[in-house]
C-alpha cells in the first residue's frame, strides 16, 4: 500500500471539515498576496488555509518540496487527483503540531 493509499484510507471529511474551521478568523488576517499565490499554484482553498496558517508563506514552498511523510512525493503531486488531494488532507491532519 502506498503512503497516499494510506492516507485516503484514514480520510474523514467531517473531521476534516471541523479542523479547517479552526483556522477561519486566522486566516482573515493573513495577507492577501499569500492566499493568492496559493490559489495560483493550484492549492485547494481550503489546504491553503490550514498550511498559510500553520506554515505562513513557507507553505508555498513547502508545496513543491518531497516530503518522507508523503512517500517522497511532493504534496503539489498529490493535488492532481481528488484522491489525492482527500489522501494530502489526511496527512495534514497527521501533522504535528
């Protein structure tokens, strides 16, 4: 099983849901171009809030980096299918913090 198989397998869109929201009134003040760079790049709404909050502008770069978590893949790799998309959620929810 691959490690975006694994995180799909874990992915729970209601808990997922419940954690973005956490970030709403923080993401209100991040500056404007960092979101739109995000959306630039192709990255989800909703994984740019979570990342631009907990990262900040590092995010960006964080995108295109291969990451070990992710099976050395970058997490914009994972971005091309929804699959995989819902399998990067998973493991931002996994993320320490």
């Amino acid at each position: 099983m691959s490690m975006q198989d694994m995180y799909l397998s874990a992915f729970k869109q209601e808990h997922w849901d419940t954690f973005v929201e956490l970030f709403d009134e923080w993401y209100a003040t991040l500056p404007t171009e960092w979101k739109e760079e995000a959306r630039l790049r192709g990255i989800p709404e909703d994984i740019g809030r979570v990342l631009l909050c907990e990262m900040k502008d590092s995010a960006l770069k964080w995108i295109e980096k291969k990451v070990p978590a992710l099976g050395d893949q970058s997490p914009a790799s994972y971005l091309e299918t929804e699959e995989g998309t819902n399998a990067l959620r998973a493991a931002i929810l996994r993320m320490p913090r």
